[in-house]
C-alpha cells in the first residue's frame, strides 16, 4: 500500500482533502501527502509511532516530541507540535480524503484505485469547457470586463481578453483555460461557510445544486450539513430560497501571466518588503498588518484600460531573452483613475509627485538585486 495519492494536475485546490483529514496527511499546493513509508516509525526513538496492519499507529504517551519522526519524513507532510495527538502528518487510511474529493482525483494504491481524471484543453488561445457550472465567480475577477454569461455559462469577449489568465487561476471547477495550459491555481481559504439553522427549512435545494456533492442533508436533524472546504463556487448560497448559507472567501494574488518573468518564489515578508522600499515604481506593495505582499504581475489591463495612450506594455531584453514591462509616460496621464480601477493585483495608485502613477513594473530587477544580496531565494527572473 503506498499512501495517499492525488492527481496534482487536475486538482481544484479546494482544500476539502485537506480539511477533512484528522491527521493533517494532507498538504496542497505545494502538495505534500504521506505515502506510508514508514520510515517515521523506523526513527521514532520511542516507540510511540509503530506500524499496525500497514497503517502508522500512535501512542500519545510514549511521544517525546523529539522531532525525529518529521525529519526523516521524505515528503516532510510529518509534524509534531504541541497539540495532541503530537506527531501528526501520518495516514490511518480512514478513506475521507477519498470520499470528499468533488472531482474523484484522490487514490490509495491498493485500497482504493480513482481512474486519472482526463483534463480536456481547448486548442485556442482562450477557451472555456464544458465543465463550467456557471457560478460566475470568473466575471467579477475580470479586469477588463472581458466575461459575460449566456445560457449559465461563462463567455469570452476575445477582442477585450488580454490573457491575464485570472479567470483560470480563480475558476473553482477548472473550467477556462489560457494558451492552451493548465492553469496554476489560485490558493483560497474559506473564511466562513455557516448554515441559520433558525432559516434553514431542509428544502435541500443546496445539496442538489452543488456540482461535487459536498453537501449533506441530516435528516434527523432536518438540516444541512456543509464541508469544511471546498471549490467555493457559491452556487449553494445563491440557489438558497431564504439565505441561510453564508460563505465568505480570501483568495490569494494572482501569478504572472506566465511562469516566465519576476515570480515570487518564497513569501518571505521580511526579505520582501525590503525589497518593496527599493522599488523605484511601487511595484512590490507591503502591507505591514496583514504581513502580506502584492506585486505588479505585468497583465497589460491598466494599458488597455488607458485613454491617453499614457501607459503601454514594452518589452526588454536581460540576458538574450525578451520580458514584458510596463511602460509609463506622465506627460500623456490626465489622472483618470481608470487603470486603478481595472488593476487585479491591487498596486497601482495615483500619486501627488512628479510621477503620477505609482505600482507597475518596469523589470528595473532593483528587487531582485536586493533579495540576492539578502542571501535569500525569495524572487526569481524565469
């Protein structure tokens, strides 16, 4: 028996495996999973983790909280802190990873055998399949506005995309993809999925409606039962007759249009908000109370979005290879407001100073000189 399996190109990043498992087995995106090697137990000094029937067993008592299980873990998904049980991160084969999964993409080799999911890509540049479920959630993420519904379904104006890719990464059913890839999706945490159990009538309309089948329906209790994680399409909240679920999401920034150009490798705060403060564009926003960081990803709304012809999406050459940039001439800016407006990531702003218009990147790679003299990996030139 080899663990937990999963099919990493096909997944939704839902988090719902992840969510539901007892021993936090599970890790996604990054994928981590254990796969039974058991070499936890061969270096447990103790003998508070053993093998039992194929499975590591765990004896809280005998756990020290050496650490000695998590690092000889090959797949380092093995962790022992200070809440019981311990030594957490090992698989006892409870088959809930399995059961919960929408998209029927997770394994144990064995056990329990899941078909590889076949991915259908479109042949065009931008294009949208038939497993779109009509939520939406993709319109709003626009920055262009280029997505519009017809027949509960998404459709794109190919004379306003200009392949951002935000609406893949953010699609919860992996339903649009961009030059004919697979999209890397975009992380999210459900900060809140509650049912009002004083307005739930039990019409079941939720558990119908939802595409994975995620909702259950006790029916001695007469009320939903919703998961811990899931796609978060929202179409349960919106189907609800008298809005009794609510479901609140974070997601994540965007990635780069590609996997090529400045990319964030490490979310180091500390590294990056130094390197922020070199920026000579504003490009690289910190935000101290939430310790988090936003970047420039270089899409090219904010040029399609200008009236003055002021911003414009350049080229530049570093090492024989050729990088998008954008490109800003203040003199043509008459302050609008507009490619604020359309900016996904959030960084652009107008500015009192000479120069008007502060958060687009021009590839000066000042941030990237700073992380490297930090002695630390957190930004990379692909």
């Amino acid at each position: 028996m080899g663990g937990i399996k999963i099919q990493e190109e096909a997944c939704l990043v839902c988090n719902a495996c992840a969510a539901i498992c007892p021993m936090e087995a599970i890790e996604i995106a990054p994928f981590k999973v254990c796969i039974l090697c058991m070499q936890c137990v061969n270096a447990c000094p103790t003998g508070a983790l053993y093998e039992s029937n194929n499975v590591v067993a765990f004896k809280p008592s005998k756990c020290i909280k050496c650490g000695a299980c998590a690092e000889a873990c090959p797949t380092k998904i093995k962790k022992v802190d200070d809440r019981l049980p311990y030594s957490k991160g090992h698989c006892v084969l409870c088959k809930r990873c399995v059961e919960i999964c929408p998209i029927d993409i997770i394994s144990i080799p064995g056990l329990i055998e899941k078909p590889p999911k076949e991915i259908k890509i479109p042949e065009e540049p931008i294009g949208v399949t038939d497993d779109c479920v009509g939520c939406e959630i993709c319109v709003p993420v626009c920055p262009v506005d280029a997505i519009t519904m017809e027949d509960n379904r998404a459709v794109i104006d190919k004379d306003k995309c200009i392949y951002c890719s935000i609406c893949a990464q953010t699609c919860p059913w992996n339903a649009i993809f961009v030059s004919g890839k697979i999209p890397k999706k975009r992380k999210k945490e459900i900060l809140k999925f509650e049912v009002d159990e004083n307005k739930c009538i039990g019409c079941i309309v939720c558990v119908e409606t939802c595409p994975g089948n995620m909702i259950k329906f006790n029916r001695k209790k007469l009320i939903v039962k919703l998961p811990k994680a899931c796609p978060a399409c929202e179409l349960c909240v919106k189907a609800c007759p008298v809005d009794a679920l609510t479901l609140e999401v974070k997601y994540e920034s965007a990635h780069p249009i590609t996997d090529e150009g400045l990319v964030i490798i490490e979310k180091d705060y500390d590294i990056l908000e130094k390197c922020s403060k070199v920026c000579p564009t504003d490009a690289i926003v910190a935000d101290k109370k939430t310790k988090t960081i936003k970047m420039c990803i270089v899409c090219g709304a904010c040029t399609v979005a200008c009236p003055t012809g002021a911003l414009k999406l350049g080229t530049i050459n570093h090492r024989g290879k050729n990088y998008n940039r954008i490109e800003f001439s203040p003199h043509l800016c008459d302050k609008c407001g507009k490619c604020v407006e359309v900016c996904p990531m959030k960084t652009l702003r107008l500015s009192r100073g000479k120069i008007p218009l502060k958060g687009y990147c021009v590839m000066c790679l000042l941030c990237l000189s700073c992380a490297e003299a930090e002695k630390k990996k957190v930004l990379e030139l692909r």
